[in-house]
C-alpha cells in the first residue's frame, strides 16, 4: 500500500459516535414488527440433577401464550460445535442447545415460553413446573479432580484435555540451574460485563424459506453455519444481520443455545420471535472466565538469566465446553513465558469440567492469567536473587536478533498454534516505560510508609497475540452520489472498527472520508467473513479493505476504459474520477454501470504486539485498601491507524483489567448454586475507581505479515495489569515478607495477608 498517507494515522473522531450521541444507534432492544412474539428462557435451578418432568400446561393455557417449547419438541437436540481448537477431546463434553435429561448448570435452558408480550412470557415461565432429582454437585477442580461424580458418564472422567505446551528439555534446565523457585496462584471467576445484554430478532419467512436473525456479533459467519446445520437449511436461507452492539471483549458473540432456540421458535410459530437477556440471566448464561490455579517453577542462573519454566494450570472450564472453551486452557501454557526469552518451557494446563457457567474468551484470554501467574514468580526470583525487578526483565527479554522468536509448541491443538513472535524492540520499549514513569527515581520509595500508607512500585510486561487467521474479506461499490460503500466481514464491537476501517479507504482509494460508508458484520454484505475476535479486525479486515481497493480501481479502470477510449492502463484515477487526456467519468457515473470489487486478505503469521506497564499504588493496613496514584502503560503496535481510538482502546483496557484484579468475582456455594447474580453483588470499575492511568503508544517495528504492518491492538492494557499490581502490592508490603499470588486483591484478602505475618507488623498497623 505504497499510497499518500492522509488519513491513516490521524486521530480521526470516531464516526459511528455521533448516531450514538444523538439517540440513532439501532440495536436489537429497537427492533419489533406488529406480530412479534416475545420469547422466554425457562433455566434450571439445580447445577446437577435428572429431569423428571416439565409441565407446561399451566403455562400454556394463560393469555396471550403462544407455545411452550423443550426438548421434546425437536426431533434431535443439535450439539453446539466446536470454533476454536476443534479437537476430538472436545465431543463428549459439548453443550446441547437444550437440556433434555440431565441439567449440569444453574441456568441451562430447559424450556422456551413464547407469548405476545415479555411481560406475559415471564408471568407464563414462572408457571412451568420443572421437575428436576439432585446428583451430587461437582463444584471445584478438587471435586472433579476425584471423578467420584462424573458430569459425562460416558466420557469416563470430568478430565477434558490436558494441554501441554513445551520448548526444549526442560528437566534438564532443572537440574543444572543454580536457583529454584516453586509457587501457586491463581485468578478468579469472572465474566464479560457488556452495557447491552445479548438479544435476538428472529423472522422466518415461510413464502421464501428464509431466516432472518438479528443480533449477531463477532462471528455471524460461522454462527450462521451452524444455525443453517441445526436447522436443516442451507447456508443462502439464512442470514445474520449484525446491528449496533454494546459490547464484545470476546464472550458476545459466541454461538450459545438461544441462537439456536429463538430462530428454532420462529421458524416453528411462523411469527418473528425477540429475546432480550435479562442481567441475572447474563451472569447464568453468558460465558465465565479466568478460573485458574497454577503451580508453576522457575529455574535460572545466579545472574538471573531465566533457563527453565515448568508447571501445571488447573483450569475449571464449567460443564460444557462451547464454541471457544479451549482458547484460553491453550493460552495460558502456550504464553506463560510472555515477551520473555525462556529455552526450556514445559508447562501443562490440565481442564475440568464443573457444574458451573461454562467458560470461554475474554478479552486477553489465558494471557492475562498467564502474565499474573509468571510476573509474579519472576518478581520472587528477582528478590531471592538480590536483582532489580527492572534489571532481572531487560536480562530476560525476548532481544532483536531473535526475530521471529518461536514460542512453545502445543501438543493436541491444530497447526495453527505453532507461532512466533514477528518483530519487536522490546528492551527499547521496556526501558522508554522507566523513562515515562520515572522508575528510578520514585522505586526508593518502595515499601515506605508515608502518611499512614505503604507505597509501592511494580512493574510487568506483555505480549499480545492478534491477526487470527485464515482470511478477511471486504467489499467496495460505487454509489450515485461518487462516494463508495465499504462492506467488511468484520464485526463492530465497540471498538471503532467503522472509523478506522473509513480512514484505510480513503486513502487506499484516494477518496475524503465523509465518502466513504462502512457497513459490518451481517453476511449479506460479503460472501465470506471470518469477524471480529484475537485482535483481528484492523490486521485482517484493514489489509482486506487495501487489497478491495486495488481490485475497486482496477475495475474502475476496465470499465472506463471502455468509454474513455484507451486501455485500463491508460486510465488515471484520482479525485474520485477516471480520467484519461481531457476524458473524464466520475464515480458517480460510473455508478449507474455497477461498478464494484470483493477481495480478501490471506494469513496464517499472527501478530504480536509488546510492551510493558508501571504502576504506583499505596496499601492501607488498616483496611488493605489499595490506591492507584499512577498507572502507565507503554506499547509498540507496529502501525498506528487511528491514535484516538487506540488510546481509547488501551485506557479502557486497563480500566477492565484493574477491574478483573481488585473488584470482579463470580461465587457459587458447594452446591453449585450461583451467589453472584446481579451488580449489587457484582462489582464493576469506574472512572472514579481509576483515575490516574497513562498510556504512550508506539510504531516502532511494523509487522512484516501484513501490508499494512499493523499489529493487534486491543488487549495489550489488560495483559500485564495483574502482573503488575501484584508486583506494586509486594513492594508496598515487603517489611511483612508477604506475596500476593492469588487475585482478587480485596481489601479482607490484604489485610489476612499483613495481619497473618509476625507480631511485629500486626504491632505497626495497630
């Protein structure tokens, strides 16, 4: 794309913000016909039992009740496929749309009530009477671990991978090393909490033998796959119609049973059907994340050269394993090193089902569980070692010459795990992050009570993977008015994706940006789309819009010609307008000929974005309250499109990892009841949280995998957060000898951790 660079890399304002600011966004809560229908979801109240029986006659009979639908009204309940790390391990365990014998979650669907309105849906729901016999809960790793209770009793064990990701000989490393260090951590319950809850508007229309369904995200291609599959319909009767939507970070978007049930219901009453996800059935129904405990060793030399990782992720994935369930178990052994030079890594992350919400991605899947877990054993052995956290990293970071650096292989996922790092200056970036942050000057500071307050100083580093594969696809055509629609198979999430995809166009096609139109997502658009997840849309569907661009011109081009008198090569095209000599036909009259081009992008080289964060924080022992006087973030992305979007993208990023370490927990009791169900129980960051966050963003080291040179960009600001804060909270407390290794890091957690070391510190906190 060797063009005049006009608007990429101009903080543009986002476009798509002025139809939200002004109340013109259209999302799935806008949209109803006269006829809708208004579905329900009857859920399971018990995490593990037998059904017995579901009566919906009572339900049946109230006004206004169209149908109550179960299992029995499917002539074979469709099992939800598999979309990432399609292994065989996988079957057994997968989630049917419906329960039909036996529930292993509170939540599971097992009945739809359809009525004229949700008000009387919910009143007829409340009257099904599900019977349903208790079998013994599994609500922990430790209680799956046993197999005493088996969630699939085919399958033999509640064990559905063990994955292992290895690099080198790594006993070996072990025995040779002069320092050992052994420790256990882990992250805790949570979930992706999206402003819009999901929602779905399903029309069938019965003359054409078409379905309609509104509510797609991130990856309605696939979804729509799936659905013609389950429904016995090819892929052309059915499209996925994608609308404004509140929020992804990696859990909306993922095939869940209601996509199924919904369009199941209209197709069967011959009515559209809509449902809206209350926030309770948000936190029963919509994805888990990062429930991990690892035991993990660091091996190195005096000088603190890191030679050897090894350990074990106990991973608790919930009771099924959905579309994208093995992402994050592949993560966090595949990227425990990070952006860290390590020969020899063996590390395993063993997964089990629970009878909880199954799990999935979120935002940094596995990375961030990752990055917490080795920051944290790296920063004991800097200490044990007589080593600077800073020093301790610069001699540890993945260094230049090594490019592209290969990182572990996984045994038992496709070939597509096997990848390596492009490009980066890593210790360039490291050390302009103690530059910004003052690191040198204000880390004297640590462990030092001032005014009451212990202050503390951390440090940790990332990388981030982006530009998943195998394709991207976009699609130019020439409007009446000399502008130019852009249809892109990327999925809009929130984060830009129709001004940074805009500003590409316009200069790959040499147009203002006001003339370019970005459409998304629905699979009408293009003929194949692969959406928007592991920090792909700009990488994929950006070097797709550029490559749409030449095919656009060349079609241009042809078609002029034609009527210009010369040859394609002949024509000039410039100021939307084909020109040749003093012949010229401008876009809009080209339009009348429907000119347009569809072309995608190609990769299987990921990207990987690097940088490092510096946080300062100070610890009250009296309550174990934490501060954030200062949060820094600094990063090299490759190629910037849009700096006002990036930055948005790393702030919030940052905010939302803040979060997932001080605030955001998900509980269930030994029955595996659910204890977290609403955001009076639910605590999510704020503004007013987390006021002091930093980020300095950097086009050091383009990627060589794409044109473009872009790198994924939207999770890097919550990889590290925990890494970091844990590092800060064990300087500030370093007079208590203690180590914060297990997140979240709640003001009670704290205070047991300074209050259970010698009676000295208890004497100095009182």
């Amino acid at each position: 794309m060797s063009r005049a660079n006009t608007m990429v890399g101009r903080a543009v304002e986002r476009l798509e913000d002025a139809r939200f600011l002004t109340g013109r966004g259209q999302y799935v809560g806008d949209l109803a016909t006269p006829d809708t229908l208004h579905a329900v979801i009857v859920r399971s109240n018990v995490a593990h039992g037998r059904i017995v029986r579901i009566d919906g006659d009572a339900a049946a009979a109230q006004p206004g009740v169209a149908a109550i639908l179960t299992a029995r009204d499917i002539a074979t309940v469709p099992m939800i496929p598999l979309r990432q790390q399609v292994l065989p391990e996988g079957e057994p365990y997968l989630q049917p749309v419906i329960a039909h014998d036996v529930v292993r979650y509170v939540g599971e669907p097992v009945a739809v009530v359809v009525a004229t309105s949700a008000a009387l849906a919910e009143d007829a729901a409340a009257l099904v009477e599900v019977e349903i016999e208790p079998l013994p809960a599994v609500a922990s790793v430790e209680a799956a671990r046993t197999d005493k209770t088996l969630l699939f009793t085919a399958s033999g064990s509640n064990r559905a991978i063990l994955m292992r990701a290895e690099k080198g000989d790594v006993d070996a490393a072990f025995a040779g090393a002069d320092y050992v260090r052994k420790a256990s951590f882990s992250t805790q319950r949570h979930t992706a909490m999206t402003m819009e809850t999901r929602g779905l508007f399903a029309q069938w229309d019965a003359a054409a033998e078409h379905l309609t369904l509104s509510g797609a995200a991130k990856v309605p291609f696939f979804n729509r796959r799936t659905l013609a599959g389950m429904l016995g319909l090819t892929e052309a009767q059915v499209d996925l119609i994608e609308v404004d939507v509140g929020g992804g970070f990696g859990a909306r978007g993922e095939f869940y049973p209601e996509d199924f049930l919904i369009p199941f219901a209209a197709k069967r009453l011959n009515r559209p059907v809509k449902w809206t996800e209350d926030r309770r059935e948000h936190f029963m129904a919509m994805n888990h994340a990062r429930e991990m405990a690892a035991t993990l060793e660091i091996a190195c030399r005096r000088d603190g050269k890191v030679i050897g990782l090894r350990g074990t992720v106990d991973v608790d994935i919930g009771a099924y394993v959905r579309t994208n369930g093995f992402t994050a178990p592949r993560n966090v052994a595949q990227f425990l090193s990070g952006p860290y030079s390590i020969a020899n890594v063996g590390v395993d992350a063993d997964v089990f089902v629970t009878n909880k919400t199954p799990a999935g991605t979120y935002r940094g899947p596995g990375r961030f569980e990752a990055a917490f877990f080795f920051e944290r054993l790296l920063e004991m052995a800097a200490t044990d070692l007589g080593i600077a956290p800073d020093e301790i990293r610069r001699r540890n970071l993945i260094a230049e010459h090594e490019m592209p650096y290969k990182m572990p292989r996984t045994r038992h996922v496709d070939p597509s795990s096997e990848t390596a790092c492009d490009s980066g200056a890593y210790a360039v970036v490291f050390d302009r992050c103690l530059r910004e942050f003052g690191w040198h000057r204000r880390v004297v500071d640590q462990g030092r009570l001032i005014d009451g307050k212990y202050h503390g100083f951390g440090l940790g580093c990332f990388i981030e993977g982006g530009a998943a594969g195998p394709r991207e696809s976009a699609r130019m055509t020439l409007r009446p008015d000399g502008g130019v629609d852009l249809d892109v198979g990327s999925s809009a999430i929130g984060q830009g994706l129709e001004t940074v995809m805009a500003q590409i166009a316009s200069d790959a096609i040499e147009l203002p940006i006001d003339k370019i139109r970005v459409r998304h997502g629905s699979t009408t658009l293009v003929k194949e789309g692969f959406g928007s997840f592991h920090s792909r849309s700009t990488v994929m569907g950006g070097n797709a819009v550029g490559l749409t661009a030449d095919a656009l011109k060349r079609e241009v081009a042809r078609v002029a010609a034609a009527t210009l008198g010369c040859t394609p090569e002949q024509v000039v095209i410039a100021d939307g307008a084909a020109t040749f000599g003093d012949r010229r036909l401008s876009f809009a009259e080209l339009a009348q000929q429907g000119v347009s081009a569809e072309a995608s992008f190609s990769n299987t080289k990921h990207t990987y974005s690097y940088g490092a964060h510096a946080v300062h924080l100070t610890v009250d022992p009296r309550t174990g309250r934490v501060d954030i006087l200062d949060y820094l973030t600094v990063e090299d992305v490759g190629k910037i499109i849009n700096p006002a979007t990036l930055h948005g993208q790393v702030i919030g990023s940052v905010v939302q990892g803040l979060g997932s370490v001080f605030l955001e927990q998900i509980h269930y009791d030994e029955d595996g009841q659910l204890l977290t169900g609403s955001l009076a129980d639910y605590l999510l960051p704020s503004v007013a949280n987390f006021p002091n966050i930093r980020s300095v963003s950097l086009e050091l080291r383009p990627s060589p995998n794409n044109p473009l040179g872009a790198k994924g960009a939207g999770e890097g600001g919550l990889i590290a957060v925990g890494g970091a804060v844990g590092n800060a909270i064990a300087g500030a407390l370093r007079s208590f000898g203690v180590e914060p290794c297990h997140l979240p890091f709640t003001p009670p957690r704290l205070w047991h951790l300074m209050h259970s070391s010698s009676e000295a510190h208890r004497e100095e906190v009182r």
